[in-house]
C-alpha cells in the first residue's frame, strides 16, 4: 500500500480533517496502530483509542464528535467498517501470490479434467473429476470421483472433498474441512445393534461459499445437502445430511445443525448453537450463541436460551433466575414464621 488520505477518501467518497497529503503504507489496529498507518473506529468500546492512537489516521462515522483533539488526520464516512473492509480487499489482492501447475507428486486420474490455470499442490490426489479453470488446491488434499470444482475456488491443505460433491466458483475452503462424508445415519434393531443406513446423496455448494477451517458437511442420504448463494461457515461448524441453508447466512464457530434441517436466508446464527433435526427456520433469523433450537421459527425473530425463545423473554427470565437464591432465603423465612 502506498496512497495518500486525499485519495483514499476519494475512493470512498469521504471527508478530510487534518493533512490530505499523508502517505500511507499499511492498515493497523487503533490501539496498536504506527505512524504511516490507517485504522478505523467502528465499535464504540474503542473510542478510547483514538485519543492516543499511533496511526496517521482514522476513519470515523461522519456524526463523530472528538470530546478531546486528537493529533492525526480524521476520513468521515458513512460506514468506517466497510471501508476498512475494502482496503483490506485490495490489499489482499496487492499481495496475493496465484500459483499455477501440478506438483510432481500430486497423484491426478488420467480421467481427471483440468481447466487451464489451476494450482495443485504436493502430494494432493484427484480422482475421476472435474476441476474448472483458476481453482487453487493446497497441499495433502484428497478430491474424490465425480466431483466438480467450479472456476476461481481455492482449497487450502489437507481439505477432503469427496465423491460426487460440487462446488461452486469463488469459494473458500479453509484447512482440514470434510465435504460430503457419510450422513449419521443408523437404524436400532430389535437386538439393540444399529444398523448403518446407506448414504446415497451428495453435497451442493453454490457459489461465493467460505467453509471454515475443520467443518464437516455431510453427504445426504438420498437427494442433496446443499448451502446456497454466499453462505459463510466459520471454524468447526457440523452440517448434517440433507440440510438446506439459505442465501447469506452466517454461522459462527461450533455449531452444529442436525438432519433435514432447513435454514432461510440471511440468518445469522452464533457459536455453540445447536439445532435439531427435521425442522424449518425462515428467513432473517438471529440466533443467539449457546442457544438450543428444538422448534421451527417464523421468518425474522430474534431468539436465545435452550430450549430457545423470544430474546427479551430470555432476559427477563434471566434475570429473574439470578433472584431465586434470594427469593428461596426469603420463603424459608416466612416458612419459619
């Protein structure tokens, strides 16, 4: 990076106070920022640190209002966030090393298609499948039969994408990722044993998808499990058999969604949430972290607790449960008298 503030706030159609010539050279945090760098203000718990920042400048909302002066240069602009988001993009693309070619270990099926600018690293095997033009794969990989991997997708070291499964262009797979391993699928025998019901399906991934590092998403038992149109998957996330999630929605880190589930679009569920199998949650949903989900939810609602309800209920029930202690001593008391 090597632009100055009065083109950086060009680009994004901010506002300059302080010096418009300073050149900058990298992106830093607020509280560990360096002169020469850009940071930004976005959550209010960090408004402290603007106050004694070592970056060049900030960028602020256009409503921010200093209680103190501070010594670098301020970019006004609508959304702080998203404009620091862009930088990043493009100083990722400033950076980004696009490798081509096949190491000579990797082990391809001479069946195999192969689109034209791939990468394939060391010791990744391909069987019978289709990987269209500009996919990056690392190292250690195993891609199965039948599998197709559209254009411009990057798999990291050690993914396992298996048979049958397909993937759209521009996804990212993060490392140690499952795609399309067997369903927890058991039938219980008069015995007591269980018996392993055939997982004859596939895993559909559309396109723009990011699956976090040791995901798992499982193969459908008939049919499709299949994550629509920008979906975005954080670290160890488990999607069982046949799970349909919807366009846009995020799911944060150790959750686990059972089987047959179907999740709208543009939900945004938090980690350790747990949500059973067989039910249908709409759209532009907000499920709290550790929530448990046993019932269908109507599209929009906002959600917490175990099993879950309406996030202000969850409150006031909380904080009434804080209470019980005393409430008891009190009853004992009058118990008493």
């Amino acid at each position: 990076m090597n632009l100055t503030l009065k083109e950086i706030a060009t680009k994004f159609k901010g506002s300059i106070e302080g010096n418009a010539e300073v050149t900058i050279n990298q992106l830093g945090k607020i509280e560990t920022a360096k002169s020469g760098s850009i940071t930004f203000l976005g959550n209010e718990k960090y408004t402290k640190f603007i106050y004694t920042t070592k970056a060049s400048a900030v960028i602020v909302r256009k409503e921010f209002i200093p209680e103190t002066p501070i010594e670098c240069t301020l970019i006004r602009v609508e959304d702080p966030y998203a404009v620091f988001t862009n930088l990043l993009l493009d100083e990722e693309k400033n950076t980004e090393n696009i490798k081509t070619g096949i190491h000579t270990s990797a082990v391809i099926s001479p069946l195999a298609k192969l689109g034209e600018g791939i990468f394939v690293g060391a010791n990744t095997v391909i069987g019978e499948s289709t990987i269209e033009s500009g996919v990056q794969i690392g190292s250690n990989c195993v891609i199965g039969d039948q599998v197709y991997i559209a254009k411009n997708t990057k798999v990291y070291p050690r993914v396992s994408i298996l048979d049958e499964s397909e993937v759209g262009s521009s996804c990212i797979i993060q490392s140690g990722v499952v795609i399309g391993s067997d369903g927890f699928g058991f039938a219980p025998q008069s015995s007591g044993a269980y018996l392993k019901i055939p997982q004859l399906g596939k895993v559909v991934l559309k396109n723009n998808i990011e699956i976090g590092a040791n995901s798992t998403i499982d193969r459908a038992t008939l049919g499709e499990t299949i994550l629509h149109e920008g979906v975005k998957l954080d670290n160890m996330v488990q999607i069982a058999h046949n799970v349909e999630i919807g366009e846009h929605t995020v799911i944060a880190a150790q959750s686990g969604v059972a089987g047959s589930t179907k999740i709208g679009a543009r939900c945004i569920i938090g980690g350790q949430v747990g949500i059973a199998g067989h039910l249908t949650l709409g759209n532009d949903l907000q499920i709290q972290g550790k929530s448990g989900v046993t019932k269908n939810i109507s599209n929009g609602k906002v959600v917490q607790g175990n099993p879950t309800m309406n996030f202000k209920s969850y409150y006031k029930s909380y904080s009434l449960f804080k209470q019980f202690p005393s409430i008891e001593a009190r009853l004992r008391k009058l118990e008493k008298k």
